[in-house]
C-alpha cells in the first residue's frame, strides 16, 4: 500500500505540469488571435477639414497588419480632388514589448470646386477607411504683392468683345523663389475656340520686388453672343531645391496656385453691318502678285496668279473665298486653297491662299475685276472695305484662224469689240445659195455614176473604208503610253492637223474651238490641268485613253469623207 501511494505521489505532480503548459499555449493562441484581429484595420485622417478653394488638404491612410504589397484604389479621389503628391511608408515599431506593424499612405489634395465635398471611403484587403467631408470655401483675401512670394494672375485684352472676335487671355505665374516641375493646366472654354498662341519668361518689378514670371497667351473666339466665362485655372510646382541623391527630397515643397474666374460680355453682330461675310479683325488686307512679268504673257503660254488674304485677329478658317475668275478668252485653273495661322504676342494672324493658272485662247487687252471684302474694324467698332483693284494686262500673239467650212445658213461668230457687219443685198445672197446647191447636186450625180460604173466591173463598195495610216495615230498612242501630258498634247495637235488641214491653229485649245468635238474638249482641260495647274493634277490615264479611242472613232468616220471626196475627182479624168 505504501509502494502504490508513492507512486501515486509522484505521478500526480506530472499530470498538473502537464495540463498547465497546454493551458498556456491555447492561451497564447488565443492572443495571438485576437491581436492580429484587432490589428487588421483601415483608418483615413486630414489635417483639417475647412480650406479655401486655392489650399490644400493632406490625407493620411494607414493600414494596420500582413502587408503583402499593393495599394488602395485612389481613383474616388479624383472625382472632386487633385492629387498633388502621394507618398508611401512601412514602419515596424515595439511599444511596451508590443510588436506593431502598418504601411501608410500620404496624399496632398486639392478640391476642384466650393463647396461640401468628400472623401469617400477607400478599400484595401477587404478593409473599408472611413468617409470625411471636407468644406471648401471661396478664395481667402490675398495679401499684397510685396507679401506674396507665389501667385497666380488672369489678365483679359477687352472687358467686351463682339462674337467671333479675338479675345486675349494672358495667365502669369509670378514667384521669387525657385521653382520647377511646373504643371500648367490648359484653358479651355465652353462655347469658344481656344488656341495657345505665345509663351514667354521675363522679370518684372512689383511694389519694389522683383519677380521671374512665366506667361502664357491664350486667343479665344467665342461661338455665340451672351456672357462667356474664363474658367479658374489651377498650376501646381515644386518649390525648394532638387537633390538628385535624395530619394524623397524632403527639402522640397509642392505648391498648388489658383487663379480667379472672369466673365466677358460678348456682343451680336451690329445690325448695321452689311457685309456678306461677319469678319471683325484689327485689320484686314488683300495681295496680288504672278509668277512672272504680265508684260509677257502670250496666247497659250500660262502665268500663275497669287492673291493672299491676311486678317490680323481672325483664324483662317474665318476667311471666305475669293469671287471666281470668269473673263472670257482666258482658260483658268485654279488650286486648292491653302490656309495658314500665324500666333505671337498679338494673337492669331490668319492668311489665306488662292492660286489660279491662267492661260489666254487669243490676243487683246484683258481686265480682271476687283475684289472687294467687307470687314468690321474691331479697334474703331466701324464697318470698312478692303478693295484689291482691277488690273489690266496685254496678251500677244496670234489667234487661231476660223475654220474655213460653215454650216449653211449659220453666221459668222462675231469677237467683241469687232464692228457689226453690214447686212447683205438678198439677191447676191440668194445667188450664192443657189451656187452652192448647183455644185452640190453635180457632186452627187458623178457620184452616183462612178458607184454604177464600179458595179458594172463586179467591184464591191465597203461599207467603212479603213482610213490609210497616217502621220500622228502611231505617235498619238506611243504619248498616251509614255504619260507625259506634254508630248501627248503635242501628239494630239499634230495628228488634228493631218486629218483636218484645214485646222490651222497653234494651240490645242483653238484646235478644241474650231472642231468643237467633246471628246477634244475634255482632253484639253485634263492636259491644261496636267501642264498650269501648281502642283500638277495628275493625269487619268484611263480616261486620257478612253478620250483618244472615242476621237479616233470620230477620225475614221472624217476619214472615210475624205477617202471618198478624194475618189470624185477620178471621175473628171
């Protein structure tokens, strides 16, 4: 009995140690639990939750637990803040034998707009920080610039504009202190065209202070009368010095600037304009020159005619076309118009470009109309006129001779400026008439003997007789292969002389208007636009050849007349 208790004695201590230090380590655990639960938590927090619309606010979001890399979604932010800067930090620290760990993130923010706006909640490994609302006021009363080493500044040319007219808006940045990494945001404007039209850094001396100034000038046109708002515009830079061996530069500081919003008052087109175009500039001027001197111009050579038109305060695309040039005995090609802007300090300097070849059919005195254009003086609020005189030229050479064949009973063509013929005693015109019916039913008789006496013979008559092979038909189709629109009007010419002696003319263009054939007609405007036009149009070359085929076609049947008409004198020998 003794024995047995003795163990009894022994073992039991055993058994309480045991039990104890499982104790502890389910305990332990259970701590251990419980603290990494109470750990895992999101929490957001501002320095202060009142600023003025020019101020900022910074945002401090810290993340208590496993930290496995990562960041929150930021993006809500933006809906009503500007994300000036974000910083990122780790930290590992032990309180009272406590271990702590979080990460945590820093922002600068910058509200976009008055009034009551939020933060709103941001998640992180299924955490959620809580929402904060920020009031953002007007701006605070500035102090004065000897006081101010940073500002912002909105100057408008004109408190009153009319519609359609240049407006300049000149947005400075002063600073007396260093800065960079400068970020500007661009104007824009509802209801205006805005264009950036000068950039430029200087110093200038403010109540005794010397500033270094970065400006911008920007041209605005608005689209339509009524109030026209200039909205604020928010600049951001980095003040301090910049250490590149630093990598978080503490010794520097971000800067968010904010100008003012400004209104202007934007006027309807008077009622007494009466210009057919509304083109209110400072001023408004047309240019005429030619590629060469107009004391030279000859029929069928072309000279090249400029006029530019340049509107001081208006865009390119606000300048109307020219009038189209319409004189009779002249042959134009005009270019595509070009257009151009020219910026500065002043604004935009709009010009515009037409080029037009010209080319005279015969000699004479020619007159090109004036050109005027109605424009309103935006300096002296008055309509004026801008008139390009009309210019008067000589054209030498020679016209083609009239075709020597007429259709009866038509009238000879009368040039302008030619006296009116007289008219003729009927009997003498009668007489010639009768002549010509007397001869043409002589034709006709032998004619018809000579295809009788053919017969009689056992010869047959072709329908279409093959035209024999001229001088020009090989040489029209080797220009038309070779593409040069030179050779192939020279070709052309040649070949119309072959076939129709009594073509006598030194250009394809009277050539054209002698024969009057559509097909011709169409070859030389393609072959004009080709050789005058500057920049050369390129040439159709499958319309260039359809047009040969359809005039050899007209040839064969001229060609078959001329066979037979040769044929007739056979029968006087």
């Amino acid at each position: 009995m003794r024995r047995s208790n003795k163990k009894q004695l022994t073992r039991g201590p055993g058994i309480r140690l045991g039990v104890g230090l499982y104790g502890l380590c389910f305990i332990f655990v259970l701590l251990g639990l419980a603290t990494i639960t109470r750990a895992s938590e999101l929490n957001a927090s501002v320095d202060r939750d009142k600023i003025a619309i020019d101020e900022t606010v910074n945002l401090r979001l810290r993340y208590s637990g496993d930290e496995s890399g990562g960041q929150p979604d930021f993006e809500l932010l933006e809906k009503d803040f500007d994300i000036l800067s974000r910083q990122q930090s780790n930290q590992y620290r032990v309180i009272n034998g406590r271990a702590e760990s979080f990460v945590e993130w820093t922002l600068s923010l910058a509200p976009k707009r008055e009034g009551e706006l939020m933060i709103p909640s941001l998640h992180y490994k299924d955490q959620v920080s809580n929402a904060i609302p920020i009031a953002v006021s007007e701006p605070q009363s500035r102090p004065e610039d000897s006081e101010r080493k940073v500002f912002l500044e909105v100057e408008l040319d004109k408190s009153k504009v009319y519609v359609q007219e240049q407006l300049l808006v000149d947005v400075r940045l002063y600073t007396t202190i260093g800065l960079h990494d400068i970020a500007t945001q661009p104007l824009q404007v509802t209801g205006a065209h805005v264009e950036k039209v000068n950039e430029q850094r200087y110093e200038r001396k403010l109540n005794g202070t010397s500033y270094a100034v970065y400006e911008l000038t920007y041209a605005v046109f608005a689209d339509s009368s009524g109030q026209l708002t200039i909205p604020a515009l928010a600049y951001a830079a980095v003040a301090g010095r910049r250490d590149p061996f630093s990598l978080f530069n503490r010794n520097s500081q971000r800067l968010r600037l904010r100008s003012l919003a400004k209104t202007v008052e934007v006027l309807p087109k008077p009622d007494r304009y009466s210009g057919a175009h509304w083109l209110p500039a400072t001023s408004l001027g047309i240019v005429q020159s030619w590629s060469q001197d107009t004391d030279t111009f000859a029929v069928g050579e072309p000279i090249t005619r400029i006029l530019t038109v340049r509107g001081e305060g208006l865009r390119a695309a606000q300048l109307p076309p020219l009038p189209k040039l319409d004189v009779e005995g002249l042959k134009t090609y005009p270019d595509q118009p070009q257009q151009e802007d020219q910026t500065g300090p002043d604004g935009v300097t709009g010009s515009r470009i037409e080029t037009t070849a010209i080319v005279a059919t015969r000699p004479g005195s020619y007159q090109l109309p004036a050109i005027t254009l109605t424009w309103w003086d935006t300096k002296n609020h008055q309509q004026r006129a801008t008139q390009l005189p009309a210019f008067r030229f000589n054209v030498s050479g020679s016209a083609a001779p009239a075709a020597p064949s007429q259709e009866a009973g038509t009238l000879q063509t009368l040039v302008p400026g030619t006296p009116s013929l007289e008219v003729q005693d009927h009997f003498w015109r009668n007489l010639a008439i009768a002549a010509l019916a007397s001869n043409l039913l002589w034709l006709l008789y032998f004619y018809h003997l000579r295809r009788q006496h053919i017969r009689a013979n056992g010869q047959a008559v072709p329908k279409n007789p093959r035209p024999h092979k001229s001088y020009g038909s090989s040489a029209v189709k080797r220009a038309v292969d070779s593409g040069n629109p030179r050779h192939i009007q020279q070709a052309i010419l040649n070949w119309l002389h072959t076939r129709w002696p009594q073509v006598e003319s030194a250009t394809l263009a009277d050539a054209t208007r002698q024969l009057g054939f559509e097909e011709l007609d169409e070859l030389q405007e393609l072959l004009g636009a080709a050789l005058y036009q500057q920049p050369p149009r390129p040439l159709p070359m499958g319309k260039i050849q359809g047009l040969v085929e359809r005039l050899m076609d007209r040839r064969a049947g001229h060609n078959g007349e001329a066979e037979e008409a040769e044929a007739l004198p056979k029968l006087f020998g």
